[in-house]
C-alpha cells in the first residue's frame, strides 16, 4: 500500500514545512501547489504570468486550471508509483469533486487537517513576512486568505469526514512535536508505520 495523502490546513499551520518532512520520510512526491505557481511565476511561463496577479493579491486561482496542473502532476511516475502528499490542494469543493474523480483509480487514503488556531497563524505569517518578502504575506492579503480558507477549504473537512478518510491533528507545539502526531495519525489511518519508524515493515 503507498500513501496518498491531501494534507488541510490555515495558511501558516505549518503544512509546507511538516509536508515536506513527512513526504521525505515516507519517500513520497511532496506536490505543493503553491510551489508549483510560485515557479512557474519565477520562470515566467504563461500559468506564471496567468496567476500572478491573483497570488500576489492573495485569491484564489480558478479550480478549472489547478485541477488540469495537478491531473498532470498526479500522473508522473513518482507520484503513480510511490505515492503522493498534496499540500495547497484542493482549496474548494470543486478542487475536491476534481481530485475524487483525478484519483479515481488510486483514492486518496488520508486527508490531514492540521489545526492551528487564527491568531496564531498570524503571527507566523507576519514574521515569514519579514523572513521571505512574499507579496502575499501582506497584512492586506493574509487577511483575504484565511478569510478565503474558512469560507471555501474549511468545507473540505466535512467532505473527508463524510468519507471516512479524515484525520484532525493538533498543530500547535515544537515542529518535532508536531511531526510525531502526524506520523501517528498516518500509521493509525492507514496502516503505514515509516520506513525505520517502529521496525514494522512498510506495507
Ligand atoms: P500556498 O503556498 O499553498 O499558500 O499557495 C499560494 C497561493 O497560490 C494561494 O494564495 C493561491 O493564490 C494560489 N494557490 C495555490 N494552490 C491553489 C489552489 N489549489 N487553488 C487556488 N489557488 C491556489
């Protein structure tokens, strides 16, 4: 069994850094949509020069485009065979009817939703402000992306429940601490301990 994995959460939970930890440890493609925006914005290509307006003004891009980057992402042979961890998508209920259909064949085994309350996120977010100079870190476009995050991805926790597939982890803590909840939530959803993790096998 490989893990397929969508990982939920606020802006500034903490989801980047834990997601790539766990997709390093699990030896699975770490897919971050925002990563893949923010390059192809760097490079310039036509999704680039398409979406950086609304990235940098902190909106959302249209699900129609994310669904096809991420389709053709999700067919590459790393994720197809070794699995996958979603970090950024889906972001809308469309995104997640999308990503049900995308993932059709091979269904996503976990979704995580690392909690970590409003006011905190924003303090994480001024000081990454400071850190990284992200347009979209700006107090003005913060306040749009969490407002965006509870009206249109806090539904997604309802459609995973339903489904059987959600997990809710504590993301407030020390990283390590954090990353220990998660790999505990992963082993109790699917079975799968990480490689080296308890001396059980992979499955
Ligand atoms: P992130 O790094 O995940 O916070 O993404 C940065 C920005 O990229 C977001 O604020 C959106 O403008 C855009 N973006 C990333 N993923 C998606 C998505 N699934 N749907 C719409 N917009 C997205």
């Amino acid at each position: 069994m490989t893990i397929r994995l969508v990982l939920l959460g606020r802006q500034g939970s903490g989801k980047g850094t834990q997601g790539a930890r766990l997709a390093t440890l699990y030896a699975i493609a770490h897919i971050s949509t925002g990563e893949m925006l923010r390059n192809a914005i760097k490079h310039a290509t036509p999704v680039g020069k398409a979406v950086k307006e609304i990235i940098d003004s902190g909106g959302l891009v249209n699900d129609e485009l994310m669904a096809s980057l991420v389709q053709g992402r999700l067919g590459e042979s790393d994720a197809r065979t070794h699995g996958y961890l979603l970090d950024g998508f889906p972001r809308t209920l469309p995104q997640a009817l999308s990503l049900d259909d995308i993932a059709r064949a091979r269904p996503i085994n976990i979704v995580v939703d690392l909690e970590v309350p409003r006011e905190l996120v924003i303090e994480r977010l001024s000081a990454r402000r400071a850190a990284e100079h992200r347009a979209d870190d700006s107090p003005e476009a913060v306040e749009r992306r969490l407002a965006l995050y509870d009206e249109q991805t806090a539904p997604l926790i309802a459609h995973y429940r339903k489904k059987g597939v959600l997990a809710v982890v504590d993301g407030v803590g020390t990283p390590d601490e954090v990353f220990a909840r998660l790999t505990s939530a992963i082993v109790t959803a699917t079975g799968i301990t990480a490689p080296g993790g308890d001396g059980r096998t992979t499955r």
